[in-house]
C-alpha cells in the first residue's frame, strides 16, 4: 500500500508579511514542520504497521527551506530544531514540489499542486509494472530478473514481488524464473498488484500554524477525484481509526462539535487527522504479511520535482491559480514546541548571530531550542552558561512571566 503524508513547513519565528499581497516569503524565513502534522505522520506509521506498503512525505515549498525538514524526516531523532517530538520510525521516500510558478499559493492551489504530485507518484509506480509486465511477456526469465531488481532497488517493488531480503522467500519472481509459476499466472499477479497500488490513503493534518483552514486535506481528495475519474472519499476531523490487515477498510471515529461519527470507508481515501488523535497499537501477528507487503527501505534521496515533473497546469498554481483573495498581513508567532524538564537543551538568554567555520547560526531568543548546532559550539555555550536544560523556573517563567502582581488599598 502507498500511504502518502502530507506535511508542511511553517515559519519558526515571528515573522511579518513582506508583500503588498499578503504573500507570505517562505524563502526568506526558518521554515519548521508543521506542529499538527505529527499526527498524520503518526496515523501513516500505525497503518504501514498494520499493512505494510511505504509511506512517503510529500511537501510543496522552497527547496533550500523544506529540505533541511526532510532531512530530519529520515530518522526519528531525539532533538530537532526542524521536526518537533514524534513516534514514528522515519519516512522511506521524502519528495518537495517546489517551482518559483508555484509560490504564493491559496489552499486550493496547494491543493491541486499536491495532487499533481501525489499522481505522479502513483503513476511512476503503475509504470515500473508495466515495463515489468511487458518484459515478461517479450524477454527471458534472466532480463525479467534483472528488470526486477532494478526496480526493486528503486524502491518501486513491494518484497512479496521481488525481494533480497533473507526473510523475504518465495517472491514471485523466483517462482516465475525457476518455472514454478506460468507466465500467465506471473502477469495475473502483478495485475493483482496494480489494483492494489489503487488502495493508496492519503493522510493530512487537520490545520497549520499559520493557518487556520483546514482545508488542504480534503480540497486534494477533490482535486485528485478530478485528475483520476474517480471519487477520493475524504473524511475530516478523525480522532482515531482502525484499518484491517485482511480487507484494508478502515473504521474511523471522527468529532464534530459535539457529535461522534462512526464511519466505514475502503481505501483509495484521505484522512485528515485532528490534533486529538491518538495511534492504536498494531497487531504483532501480522509481521510476516507486513514485511511480505514492504519495500526494500528509507531512499537516501530527497527527490525534488518541478511544476513540469508532476504536469500541473501553470495557470492552476501559485499565485496565477488563486482564487483568495489575500487581506492585510499580521505578524505571527512561533510555533509550539516541546520541552521536557531536565531533557530539552534551551537558550538562557538572548543570544545573537554567531559564526563558525563561515556558517552563521542565530540570532536566539531566550527559550529557544538549542537545536541544531555543532557539538562542539553547544558545548562552549553550555561551559558558559548561555544554554542549560529546561528547568522547573523556565517554565514557571514561560508560562507566568507576562504576569504582573498588582497590590491595591483596600
């Protein structure tokens, strides 16, 4: 199964609206990810546990901005001034949509842009088994092979077709190269597969922190229905769900207002998960299916694509595609971020530009996370008293500090 996230970068530190549109320029910011996009990323682990696929990041913006946050989606770490704490074990494909035509974008063409995206990848992958298709019905066994593992390698194989995984036996292309299957039987499976590479979830975060639509999420399930001919249900507000491993339909439980709504729905699908959500814990009798299900691994390779990779239509993207009209600019503020007593490294004090080696780091605010910076610099800050772990007084001062105690006659 293709299990798609969608995540966003978001400015770090307060910023103000340069642009007379109200255009917001992310490639002149520190861009974060997106504090409420834990939670799908979260949502797209526990359904990679329970049926295994991949489950591959997708974000639009300035590449030299959202690349360092990719980056840190690789591997769980356990500080990150790019990606706040999350339990998930890394993404195995990281993509960025990013094209100076794509820039100042509404929700509505964000969305069209990711959908654009989203169904190129789907396609790159119904084309690798195609090629494999046709090898098989015009080449030997041997170039099936060898096709195989070049695609494999790709990461555009699941294990169960084609795998180098000692767990991993009795793929289907040893079964079709040591005569086991017919070449029939071989193509019948693989049209099995392509059906479900059609079984694909999209999972989105219900909102941003500099924004407050929540309508990215389910303005991409309309846009992709349209690219596809077909309908993409969309189901908002989900505070928690349960996929089967067998028939992959997924029981969601969603809130809106005061109302809990129990619903059914069979993937291809988009989920856009609430802040409230909480993971349910995968079952561990379904590890051999899982790895059967999987790809070979993490892709070292941020993959980069422009508006002509993914096809999008110019006049539907950035700013020639927005319909909203933008009010005035209001200066925002930092996104939350965790901080765990006696763990979390934090600035003591204002701290301004320092470079090392012709790399500047900074400027920091008192409370700032000490994320991010060399081993080696950290350490002489920490000797001299600049950054210490986040004590009981920082968050009594953070929480409290804006309060004043007045004394009045009485």
């Amino acid at each position: 199964m293709l299990i798609i996230c969608l995540v966003k970068g978001v400015p770090a530190r307060t910023t103000q609206v340069v642009s007379v549109s109200g255009v917001l320029r992310r490639e002149e910011m520190d861009l974060v990810l997106n504090p409420h996009d834990a939670k799908a990323i979260e949502a797209a682990h526990y359904v990679k546990k329970m049926v295994g696929g991949k489950v591959v990041a997708i974000s639009m913006g300035p590449e030299p901005k959202i690349l360092p946050i990719m980056n840190d989606l690789t591997e769980p770490k356990e500080e990150s001034f790019y990606v706040p704490r999350v339990s998930f074990d890394g993404f195995d494909e990281r993509i960025i949509l990013s094209d100076r035509r794509m820039a100042g974008a509404d929700t509505w063409a964000t969305s069209y842009t990711l959908a654009c995206g989203i169904n190129r990848y789907i396609k790159n992958h119904f084309e690798a088994v195609d090629k494999l298709i046709e090898a098989v019905k015009n080449s030997t066994a041997e170039d099936v092979a060898s096709l195989a593992e070049r695609l494999y390698v790709e990461n555009l194989l699941p294990n169960y077709i084609y795998s180098k995984l000692p767990t991993v036996r009795q793929t289907l292309v040893e079964k079709y190269t040591s005569g086991e299957i017919s070449k029939e039987t071989f193509i019948s499976e693989l049209d099995k597969h392509k059906q479900d590479l059609s079984r694909f979830i999209i999972l989105a975060g219900m909102k941003t922190s500099d924004g407050e639509t929540g309508n990215t999420g389910p303005q991409t399930a309309e846009a992709l229905s349209t690219m596809l001919g077909r309908l993409i249900p969309s189901i908002a507000f989900v505070r928690e769900f349960e996929i089967s491993p067998d028939s992959g339909t997924i029981l969601v439980v969603r809130k809106i207002g005061k109302t809990l709504q129990r619903l059914r729905v069979s993937p291809p699908c988009v989920l856009t998960i609430d802040s409230h959500y909480e993971p349910r814990v995968p079952y561990a009798s379904q590890q051999k299916k899982v790895r059967a299900n999987s790809y070979r691994g993490k892709l070292s390779k941020v993959l980069v694509w422009d508006a002509d990779v993914i096809g999008a239509d110019p006049s539907k993207i950035g700013f020639m595609g927005s319909p909203t009209i933008v009010g005035p600019g209001y200066e925002i503020g930092k996104p939350p971020s965790q901080k765990f007593v006696g763990e979390t490294l934090i600035f003591k004090q204002n701290v301004d530009k320092i470079e090392v080696n012709g790399k500047v780091y900074g400027p920091f605010k008192k409370g700032d996370l000490a994320s991010n910076i060399p081993e080696q610099l950290l350490n002489k800050l920490k000797e001299d008293g600049v950054v210490g772990y986040f004590s009981l007084e920082d968050l009594v001062d953070e929480v409290f500090g804006e309060m004043k105690l007045v004394h009045r006659a009485v």
